[in-house]
C-alpha cells in the first residue's frame, strides 16, 4: 500500500471525482468501472509525477490527463454515433413499411392537416411499428451496456436521500409549463411552415380509429416510449458521459435524442425538453425523475389533443383551463426552488480535463457521429411533408 507520501506525488482522476446528488454506491461503482484498464470507454488517469518515460530523440515524455481523456471520449462518440445508426435504420425500415402498407402515411404520427379526425391507418401497420420501435431501443440499450460494461447502478441510479418525491413532483410540473410553452411555439411554427407548404406533426400517436389500436397507442407512447427514451438516453448515454462532465453529458444525450426524430417542427421541442430532463435528471440523481416527467407530461399532452381530435370546442375549453391550472402550478413551483435556493442544479464547471468547446470539437470531429448527423438529415429532409 502507497504510503501517505507516495500518494502526495500520485494523482487518480476517478478516485478525485464525486458525482454530485449521488450516493456512496454510485460513486463507488462508478469508480470501479473507470479504473478498469481494458475498457476503452472509462476514462481513468494515474499518474506518478515522479515517473516519466524517454523517447530517443525527443527526451522525456509526459502522458497528460487531457490527453488520455480525449482518447476514451473519442472511443464513447464513436460508440454512440455507431448505436445511433442502428437505431435509424429501425426507422428507416419502419418508414418503408409505412410508405407500402399506408401509402407513405406514418403509423404514430398526426400531422396539423388531420388533426380533426384519424386517418384510417390498418391495426397490423399499428403492431408492426410498435414492435419495430421496441425491438430498436431494446437492441440500443443491450449494445450500448455489453460494449461499455457500465453498472447498473450507474445506468439507472437511484439517487440520495435528497431526491426526495417533493422534488420529483416539482419535476414533472415543471416539465409540464415546457409542454405548454412548447405547445404554443409549435403551433406557431407550424402555421410558419404553412406558408412554405410544409406539414407539421401535431402529436405522435397512431392514427387509427380502431379501439384496440387507441388504447395501444396510449400505452406506447405514453409508457413504453418515455421509458425505454430515459433507460437509454438519460440512463445509459448520460450516465456514461458524466465521466466528461455533466454539462456535456447533459447535451450530448439532448442533441441525440432531439435528432432521432426527423422533424423540422419537432426537433427543436424534442432537444429543449431532453435538456430539461437531463438537468433534472443530475439534479435528483434519479433516472424516475426522467421517467416521470417524460411520462406525465406525455400523457397530459396526448390526452389534451385526444380530446381535441374527438371535439375540437370541447378541446379547446379544457386546454386552455388546463394550461392556466399548469401554469399557475409552475410559478408556485419555480417560487418555493427559488426561495428555498433549490432551483440552482449546481452543474460544476470544472469537472473536466478538457474544456467545453474542445470537447464539442471533438464530437463534431467524430466519424461515426458526422455520418449519423448527415443520416439523420437525410431522414429528416425525406419524411418532409409537403401539404398539397
């Protein structure tokens, strides 16, 4: 065992860091799965400054921190990019499938041109993209955890004692005055686009009239998805990157998950509310605050606009009643963090060997990454939909 002045010479960037509202388990754990030496995507530095290596010809050479991060965060972009194209490929077979079983009409989208009534999408198109969706976040997740080993006490943590079921429903009230502003700005953008002759998406939900696929498509995307979305987004690929910082993983899981739905009107939406999460997400220390606020307000959400497809006078009375209940909730929210100087969510600045803007060059370096952005353009550029 090192003595106490061997340890004054030796520097360990994963026994230096805690990751904050966590608890002891997770630290540790975390720990463990960074100082493992054969895993490329755990970023550890140990280094004895009392030790330095010769190169003939170039003298001493010293093996930076910065250096050795950048190496693992190339290896953790790289997988991500390569699990975000297997992810658009299930998309892009579901879109085909769309395109010859429903004449290129999505199966869980409603555009603002139909948001009156359902269109008459089959059942079967229904059970097809449901499974495909599932069986493409399942094969994500199980990818993603077999190449990077992360524990899963990391990949799905609890948090501490603070996060606290009062803080979870601050949470998800929050997330709820997101939906309304992010409501009104879509409504907005999508009139916006009707200049131009572009469609816009008014809900993701399967636009069948058929019962069986109403109460399907209400389990799916308001309970499968928001789950299987935060298990891998909020969980996985957030947790993973906090070695590189919680700011930087907190974007990095937003602009991946804003980009995988392929829609000029949505993405915008998508990534805002996956920051929102993800800072709560840290905030908590709990991947049930990403799971309730995805959920809640997914269902408010869709039960809102199911509403207004069935009645729109009726829909439009209940909206607006219930957009000043949420927003009357929120300020009373947003005033008890505020005064209790909770709504700080404490992202530390200095986590990092490498500095933000570094660390975004090298992700928009990325190969992998560059060749699913240019996909997920594409993809979004094809499913364009123009109205006539």
């Amino acid at each position: 065992m090192p003595s106490k002045k061997d340890k004054e010479f030796v520097r360990n960037i994963a026994r230096e860091r805690t990751y904050q509202n966590q608890n002891e388990e997770y630290d540790e754990e975390y720990f463990k799965w960074r100082s493992d030496e054969n895993n490329q995507y755990s970023f550890n530095y140990v280094h004895d400054s009392r030790e330095h290596s010769y190169m003939a010809g170039r003298g001493f050479i010293k093996r930076s921190a910065d250096t050795a991060e950048s190496a693992t965060l190339h290896n953790c972009l790289r997988l991500l990019g390569a699990v975000m194209l297997v992810m658009l490929l299930f998309d892009v077979i579901n879109f085909l499938l769309a395109a010859y079983f429903n004449q290129g009409m999505p199966s869980n989208v409603i555009f603002f041109s139909e948001r009156t009534e359902f269109g008459e999408i089959s059942l079967l198109s229904c059970v097809m993209y449901m499974g495909i969706s599932i069986i493409k976040f399942i094969t994500a997740i199980m990818i993603y955890h077999m190449r990077t080993r992360l524990p899963l006490k990391v990949a799905l943590p609890k948090g501490n004692a603070n996060a606290t079921g009062a803080f979870k429903f601050n949470a998800v009230i929050i997330m709820l005055m997101i939906i309304v502003i992010g409501r009104l700005m879509n409504n907005l953008l999508s009139r916006m686009l009707g200049f131009v002759k572009v469609d816009s998406i008014y809900i993701y939900m399967f636009n069948c009239s058929d019962e069986a696929a109403v109460v399907m498509s209400m389990i799916y995307n308001c309970i499968l998805l928001p789950v299987l979305i935060e298990i891998f987004f909020r969980g996985l690929v957030l947790q993973s990157f906090r070695q590189f910082g919680d700011s930087f993983a907190v974007v990095v899981a937003a602009v991946a998950c804003g980009l995988s739905f392929y829609d000029l009107s949505y993405i915008g939406y998508a990534t805002l509310c996956s920051v929102v999460i993800g800072l709560f997400t840290v905030r908590s220390g709990s991947i049930v605050t990403a799971i309730l606020m995805h959920s809640v307000s997914t269902t408010v959400n869709y039960m809102l606009v199911y509403v207004g497809i069935i009645s729109s006078s009726t829909g439009r009375i209940i909206t607006i009643a219930v957009y000043m209940v949420i927003c009357a909730g929120a300020l009373v929210v947003y005033s008890r963090l505020n005064n209790r100087r909770e709504w700080s969510f404490n992202i530390e600045r200095n986590e990092s060997e490498l500095t933000f803007a570094k660390k975004v060059e090298l992700m928009l370096s990325s190969n992998t990454v560059a060749m699913w952005f240019v996909c997920a353009v594409v993809m979004t550029i094809v499913s364009i939909r123009f109205l006539t």
